[in-house]
C-alpha cells in the first residue's frame, strides 16, 4: 500500500524501514510543503502520516483510498477531523510517548530562567567570568508558587516535580479536573485564569490548543501577572497572544519567557512576530524541541508503527487519547480506558 509521511525531517528511520520491509511505498515529504503537492503525493494514498503538515478537507476528500491519518505525535489541530470522520477515515494520534519528556524540558527552561542560566553562559562565553553583582541574582524554587494551565498527563509530570521535587506551591487552573482530583495530586485548584496569572511566581502552559484555548493567554492575562514572573510554553504557541506577549517582555511587564513553540514554526530571526524576542536576556528560545530525546523517539516510533499495521490490515484503530475530537469517531476505531 501507499504510505506518505510528512515533515521527514524529522528522522523515523526504524519506523521507516519497518514499513518499507513490509512491502510498503513510502513517499517521503519535507515541512512546508504547498497544499497542490500534497494533493498530489495523496491522491492514491491509503495512509498518511503527519507531524505538523495540516491535512485540510480538501486534502480528505481528494484521496479516496485513504483508511487513515496517524499523527506522529500528540496535537490533531492540523487535521480537519470532522471531514476525516465524514469520510469514514479513522485519525489517530500517539499521546503517550513524551509526558515526562516534555515535563522535563519545560522544567529545564523554569530552572534555567529562575538561576539566569542562558545570560550568565553569554556573558562568561563573552567577558570570561561574572562577578555577583544585582543583574546575575537568581530566584529559589522551592517556597514559590508555580500554576500550571492544563493538568493533563504532562502537567502532572509537572506539577511532581515542581511540588515534590522542588518543594514549590503547585496551583493548576484546568476546569476539567475537580478540586479533589488535584488535591490528591498534592495541587491546590484555582477558578479562574487570572488569578493563577497573578499567584504565581513560574506560569507554564500544558493544555491542548483547541477552540477553546486558543489565544486564551492574553493582554488581561498578562497584565494580572506579577513584574517578577516567568512564563513558560511547551504547548502550542497559537494558545498565547504573541504579539501582547512581546510587548510584555519589551515593557519589563513580566520578568521573562521560556518558550518552545510558536503560533508559526520555524521561528526565524528577522520577519517573524517573535523575532524581537532573539537575543533578549530573560527569554529562552527552544525550537520545538523538548520532545525530542532518543528514548521519546523510540517509544515515538514503537507506537506510531503499532497504528499503522492497524490501520492498514483494516483492524480497529486503538486511540489513547482522551481528546473529545477522537473520542468522536464511531467506526474504524476502539477506545482505551
């Protein structure tokens, strides 16, 4: 069967020997491609694979063999699940290969930006050595309040290590989880956005980006945070207002940023909305990036190929996630627990 897979640039290479062995046609296809070439490449399909590369209704309807669409990956925005399901295509994603991964690297860019860790590594690169002098004075962990916006798999990874690692306060706003559910998780729930915005010394994003959530992260939000407050983004950059997110940053409203995804990818130094953030003391810039370690990335092509021969010898579809947008699926599809 015809397998095509966008966005090669990130290597599967187990993954994709796996499938070409079976007797597969894998077409390779790079990021940013135009919507015409992928019309093309599909056409004949009967399974696409997809990190970031949107497959629109158009895409659907145009690859009339088509019995799949596997998200190599966790978020579906890109996907226009509603035509999929019309189409009686089964979409899957693989939500359970980088919690911990991605809870790690967003913890790394909270240390780093509460011990100035990326300025103090400029200077020492520039000028040779740092005296202790007001600029360089770093912040504790333990002691501060640290609220998480999405209490999900990873915001939980978060939330540990945060409070029991790091002896923080653990507030979380996630209106989906009850007060209880949290407080077994040793989190103190809050009602509203704004008021997580204003107790918290460390805001770190870990919701999924839907109709909801998107651009829920804005001029009201930031305002009510503290002067000496950091916010961290490992989700999806279209969640925040970019644009009231740099004039933040550029007032000295928030103390500083730490962010590994952006509402347009790639981030590029010159033309881009956050371009005015390189090079800027207080934030850290990561390139979509805290997913990616060799163990995420194993266990990543493990699951992915798993879908794959499910989708291809026309068995059940296993779908892990919890997103209502999957749970919506009626045929072609079996649900975990």
């Amino acid at each position: 069967m015809k397998i095509v897979r966008t966005d090669s640039e990130l290597r599967t290479p187990n993954l994709d020997a796996a499938l070409k062995a079976a007797g597969h046609d894998l077409v390779l296809l790079p990021d940013g491609i135009s919507e015409d070439v992928l019309l093309e490449a599909t056409r004949d399909a009967d399974l696409i694979l997809m990190c970031y590369t949107p497959i629109t209704q158009q895409v659907i309807e145009n690859a009339p063999q088509l019995k799949g669409i596997v998200k190599y990956g966790v978020g579906i925005d890109a996907i226009d699940i509603p035509a999929a399901i019309k189409a009686g295509i089964a979409v899957v994603n693989v939500p359970e290969y980088a919690e911990e991964t991605v809870a790690e690297g967003a913890f790394a860019l909270l240390i780093a930006l509460a011990k100035k860790l990326t300025a103090l590594n400029t200077h020492m690169s520039s000028q040779g050595w740092a005296w202790p002098e007001p600029r360089w004075l770093g912040s504790d962990i333990a002691s501060k309040t640290v609220g998480i916006i999405g209490l999900g798999k990873i915001g939980r990874s978060m939330a540990r290590m945060a409070g029991l690692g790091f002896r923080a306060k653990v507030i979380a706003y996630s209106p989906h989880t009850s007060a209880e559910e949290m407080a077994a998780l040793g989190v103190t729930k809050v009602e509203h956005l704004q008021d997580l915005m204003a107790q918290s010394d460390f805001v770190t994003i870990h919701a999924v980006l839907n109709d909801d959530t998107r651009g829920m992260i804005g001029e009201a939000e930031l305002q009510a945070m503290k002067p000496s407050a950091f916010l961290i983004n490992v989700s999806r950059g279209a969640i925040v207002d970019e644009a009231a997110l740099v004039q933040a940053i550029r007032e000295g409203r928030i103390a500083g940023a730490g962010l590994d995804v952006f509402s347009q990818e790639p981030l590029t130094r010159t033309g881009h909305l956050m371009s005015a953030l390189y090079d800027h003391p207080n934030v850290i810039l990561s390139p979509h990036l805290t997913f990616y370690t060799e163990d995420a990335m194993q266990r990543l092509e493990e699951e992915t190929l798993a879908r794959c021969h499910e989708v291809l010898e026309g068995r059940d579809v296993l779908i892990k996630s919890h997103d209502p947008r999957l749970r919506a699926q009626t045929k072609g599809v079996v649900f975990a627990d």
